[in-house]
C-alpha cells in the first residue's frame, strides 16, 4: 500500500481526496496546511489525524511515496511564484513521486527553473491534468486508436477560462490522441492583457487563441477565454466549458465537459450525455493509480509527466509570444523574462 500526503487543504484537494475512495493501492495518510483551521476542518472531514503546518516537518516524519502539492502556483495576493520552490522542497527531500497542479508554470522564469529540476531531479512528478483520464474520453480515445475514424487530419480544442487557468487540461487533451506528439511552431493571438499580473492564481490574458503545428503533421486549433465556447456548452459557469474535437478522414470524436458525440463508418453518429463529476472523481482515481504504475515498473510512464506538460506549457508561453510580437513561435522556444510585464505593457501602449 502506497502512502500519501496532501500540501494544501483549499478546495481543489477534495477533488484529490475523494478519488481515494476509488484507488486501490494507496492511502491519503497526512496532510499540510498553513492555515490551522481549514487544516483541521479537512482532516476532520477525511479522517486523517496526521496535519502539519510545516512541509519540511511533514516530508521528514511521514516519508510519503507520493505528495499532492495542491496550491496556487502563486503566493495569494501576491504575484511571487512558487511552484519551483515546493517542487524543489519535494525533490530534496527524496519523494519518490509528486502530483502537481496545473498549471506546472506561469511564465519564462519559473518556466525554466522547473525545466532545470527536471532535468536533475529524481522524484517521479505528474502534473494533474485527470482530463486524460475520464471513462468516456479514454472510450473516445480506444476508437482513435482502433482506426474507428481513420486517418487524424486536425483537432479543435478550447477552454472558457484562461490559457494559464485550463491551458494545460486542453493541450493534454489533444495530446493524448496523438500519442504525445511534439508541437514545432505556434501562431497566437492574445487579448485582456492589462490585467494579466492581477488574475487571482493564475496570471495570464484573458482570451487567447491560436494554431498549432505538431511533428507528426497534425494541426490543432486553440481558444481560450470567455468569449469562446458559447456554442457548445450549456454550463454558464466558466470552468463549464472543455472540449477537444477530432477529426479524421473517415468520422470523428468530441468529448466535452457535459455531452458527448461520434461519427464513424461502422457505427454512424452516436451522442449522449456526462455527468462530469461522477465521471471526474474516477478520473483522478485512474490518474492516482497510474502514478502508482510508474513507481511499480520505471518504463510505465505516466502520459502526465513533467516533461511532457512541460512541452504543452512552453506552448502557451509560445502562444503569448507570438501574441505579443505579431509572428509564428517556433518550438520549443526559450522564453523570455518578463513576459507577462511585456504583455501588460503592451496592452497600454496600445
């Protein structure tokens, strides 16, 4: 049985919580928080007695197999960046594996201190994008794979919320039905950038959108933002709307967060609903798992690893810049410093 930790005790880590009920191999054993009562109200509500306020005291008393850093990627009401230097914290004290939140980065600077830990670090860490791993969307992906819609020529995916907010949910999407596939070059364009420092959380324009090339010739369309998305979700709120759409030459595939819909020669047109959160605590569930996989046999890799989103991040990063300076990104790019002073600054100017 494998032993778990929790960093962070906010809303997003009773989705992280609730999965438990569902995974086999592993138990939730200890939880940190800086804040002392909604510590207590979270171990109160999961049954867990081990609670922390230091990370450092936490990591070297319970020795967890896996670490759940399920924080803001920024100091709250502060624009200081700290996934770095919690990820950092894990890797020195010798995790085996950490599950980070999305997004992995926000800009140039963090972008590249956590592509330099993973370059040196031994923890096995994933970034939670469980999208990969909802039941109806891993259906979707069965029939990709099995040819059921021929050839792939292009996929269309989007996001009502921020790139920086659901960017890393969408691009893993697409990723996951061309086989993690690297893109080479990006066209962007970015507005609602005079507010890009101050977004709660997640600092990042407001809409952004753009088109992809990847290195097997597969071309994705992106939208981000609460402009988009109207069409094909009846969910008004803004985390409502997540969609990919495949297309190939003989059908295609649609997931999207309440409905479902398909066209393939043998089957003709098929659609129904989701129920989007019954379906999202198997999918963390199934993601847990499979980080327990990875730590069973080193050449299971989880499709969410660090690299990996790392990869789907500069694309962002590369949307923005291409956003900012007018031309086609190509990938990976080293981004600059600055990048969202660049934009906000822009922004004014204009």
């Amino acid at each position: 049985m494998y032993k778990s930790a929790m960093l962070g005790c906010g809303g997003r880590a009773r989705g992280h919580a609730e999965a438990y009920r569902f995974v086999k191999r592993g138990k939730l054993a200890a939880i940190c928080d800086m804040h002392q009562e909604r510590l207590n109200n979270f171990g109160d509500e999961y049954a867990i007695s081990s609670r922390y306020t230091d990370l450092n005291e936490m990591l070297q008393k319970e020795k967890p197999d896996v670490l759940h850093i399920v924080t803001s990627p920024v100091v709250p009401g502060s624009n200081e960046r700290i996934r770095y230097l919690l990820m950092k914290q894990a890797s020195n004290h010798g995790v085996p594996a950490a599950v980070v939140e999305k997004p992995v980065a926000i800009e140039g600077e963090d972008w590249k201190q956590i592509a330099g830990l993973a370059e040196e670090t031994k923890t096995k860490f994933v970034v939670n994008t469980q999208l990969n791993f909802h039941p109806k969307n891993l259906e979707l992906k069965r029939d990709v794979a099995d040819g059921k819609i021929g050839e792939i020529k292009f996929i269309d995916a989007s996001a009502r919320s921020r790139a920086s907010e659901q960017g890393g949910h969408i691009l893993q999407l697409a990723s996951s039905y061309i086989d993690n596939s690297h893109p080479i070059r990006v066209l962007g364009q970015v507005s609602g950038t005079e507010d890009v420092n101050s977004a709660p959380g997640h600092p990042g324009p407001l809409h952004a959108v753009g088109h992809v090339l990847y290195e097997n010739g597969v071309h994705v369309s992106l939208a981000f933002g609460s402009e988009f998305g109207q069409m094909v979700s009846d969910d008004p709120g803004v985390y409502g709307h997540k969609r990919v759409f495949v297309v190939g030459t003989k059908g295609f595939v649609h997931w999207r967060f309440n409905s479902w819909e398909r066209s393939t020669l043998s089957g003709g047109y098929e659609s129904g609903p989701i129920n989007y959160g019954e379906q999202d605590v198997v999918a963390q569930a199934n993601f847990t798992e499979a980080i327990f996989d990875w730590l069973d046999d080193e050449t299971n890799v989880h499709p969410t690893h660090l690299k990996q989103s790392l990869v789907e991040s500069n694309l962002i990063l590369g949307l923005y810049y291409s956003g900012l300076t007018n031309e086609i990104v190509e990938l990976p790019f080293e981004p600059p410093n600055g990048l969202m002073d660049d934009l906000e600054r822009s922004c004014n100017l204009n």
